[in-house]
C-alpha cells in the first residue's frame, strides 16, 4: 500500500455540519477531494445548493440537508437522510460554529445560549446520534471542530461563550475517545486558528492587526490549508489517533 493511500476516502461517506460563511463547507469539499461522499447539514438552503455545486463540478458527490443540529429530533432526520441517500455512514465532522465577541459583562444571555446551542450542544446531538449508529455498526470516526479560543483565551479580542463552548467541545472529544476506542470509534478535535472566513475576527481591521502579528507565521490561515487536517483525522492515516485535539494555528498559542 503506498502511503497516500492511507488518506484515501473513497467509498466513504461524511457527514458535515456547517454554519452560513463559515469552516464547515470548505471542509466538506476537503473530504469531497479526498473522494468522499458528502452529506452537508446546515440552516441555509441557499447556501447548501452552492457548497453542492462547487463539490459537483469537482466531479464529487454531495447531498444537502436543510436542519437545524441544535434539535436533536432533526439530527435523527439528517442520519436517515444520509442513509437513505448513499447507504451507509462512516464520518462526521462537527464543522458549524458561532461566536459572540465582546465584553462579558455586557454579553446578553441570549447570545450566550445561542453560542453554546451551536458550538456545543449541537455537536453533543451530532455525536451522540452517529456515535450511536457507528457504535451499531462496528466503526466510525468524529472530528469535532472544536477552536483555538477552546486553548487560548482572550487576545486579541474576548468571547467567553466562544472560548467556555469550545474548551468542552475539547474535553468532550477526550471523554467521547476514552468510552468508544474499544468499539472503532476513534473520536478527535481540531482546534484552528484565524481563518479567512467571512465570520473571522481577522476581517476587522481593527483586530486584523494584532491577530497577524501575534502569530509568528505573521498571517492567518485559509480554509484549503485547514481542510487536509481533517482529511488526515478523518482517514487511516490517523488509524492509531483518538482523544486528541489538533491545534493548527501558525503558532498563535506558542507565544
């Protein structure tokens, strides 16, 4: 077997979650690359039908479903949706998030629900439902995207919800691997820096600054260069790999 072998996805099926503008999508079409069949959940239908096409002229295979992951009724309707749709399932990437920069004290509590609803609780519904089903079937793997806000907390800019959310989508990665290793159930985190996304704090010049001159790459990363990561843990190439927590930040957290 050569190596690159190992990263080959083909005959798998993926199912992502994703959030308007933000990693999910180009992380499906990362695995779609790779030659897995995607499932891509997320609330914008719109948006869905475009991550589709991009993935279809790529010569790959994507299904959208329209839910809402917070719903744990609707994670069930995404499973048999995925099933119905190509047979079987073996991945799941965790990809939707949201955020609520700014001063604690002056965070509305509904912003504060609505971050945990997403980075958390809705990963705990994607988990626990495939997490089900791959238990059920012998195998399985999950990649939680988790962030580096879960590692680092505050500079340049503060988000207690983004930073106490993420910090337990970790940490529930680590207690999800330890329970299921024995099953083939392998169970990790990535933890990404500042991306190029529509939803990045990089976008605000007036963190942009401080964001690139902390990191000693002095720039933020891309969606294509994030993508491989979850590839590498989606694949064999991490057969031996669970409980772990990726950080892939251009060093951001070494200083």
């Amino acid at each position: 077997m050569r190596l690159w072998d190992r990263f080959d996805l083909n005959g798998r099926v993926a199912v992502v979650t994703t959030s308007p503008g933000g990693l999910g999508a180009g992380l499906a079409l990362g695995l779609a690359l790779a030659g897995a069949h995607i499932v891509l959940v997320g609330p914008d239908a719109e948006d869905g039908a475009y991550e589709a096409a991009k993935v279809h002229a790529e010569g790959g295979q994507m299904l959208f479903v329209h839910a809402d992951t917070t719903d744990p009724l609707q994670v069930e309707d995404v499973l048999a949706a995925a099933l119905a749709g190509f047979g079987r399932v073996d991945i799941l990437v965790n990809g939707a998030g949201a955020a609520a920069p700014g001063a604690a004290v002056d965070l509305p509590q509904q912003a504060w629900h609505r971050v945990m609803d997403v980075n958390l609780h809705a990963s705990w519904n994607c988990c626990r439902t495939l997490g089900r089903h791959f238990l059920a079937q012998g195998g399985g793997v999950i990649v939680n995207v988790g962030a580096l806000a879960g590692v680092v907390a505050g500079r340049p800019h503060f988000d207690a919800a983004a930073a106490a959310s993420n910090a337990a989508v970790h940490h529930l990665t680590r207690s999800l691997a330890g329970e299921w290793a024995a099953y083939g159930v392998r169970v990790n985190a990535l933890a990404p820096g500042y991306i190029a996304t529509d939803d990045s704090p990089s976008a605000d010049p007036r963190t942009r600054r401080h964001i690139v001159e902390d990191t000693p790459m002095e720039r933020i990363s891309t969606v294509e260069e994030i993508a491989p990561a979850v590839v590498f843990l989606a694949s064999d190439a991490s057969s031996f790999i669970t409980g772990t927590v990726l950080v892939a930040d251009g060093g951001y957290s070494t200083c």
